[in-house]
C-alpha cells in the first residue's frame, strides 16, 4: 500500500478511480480544420 492509502484513504479512491477512467476512456478533443485564406494554397495553373 501507499503511503497516501495509509493516511487518506478516500483522496486514495479517488485518485485510483481518476487513474482507470484516463486509462479506460479515450477523450478525443473536437477541432476545426479550417485555414485562414492567408495560409491556404493556392490553385495550380495548368
């Protein structure tokens, strides 16, 4: 046992059960992939 199981066992329960659920869940961020028209290539002429 840790030392944190000894002296808090509940913040223990926590963070074991934090630790499984970042191990267990796959949280994918949401982004836009959108580019500035600055920055976008532009058409190639043929």
């Amino acid at each position: 046992m840790s030392a944190l199981h000894d002296t808090d066992p509940q913040l223990a329960g926590l963070v074991d059960a934090e630790r499984r659920r970042q191990f267990d869940v796959l949280r994918l961020i949401p982004s836009e992939n959108y580019v500035s028209p600055r920055c976008s290539p532009r058409p190639a002429r043929c």
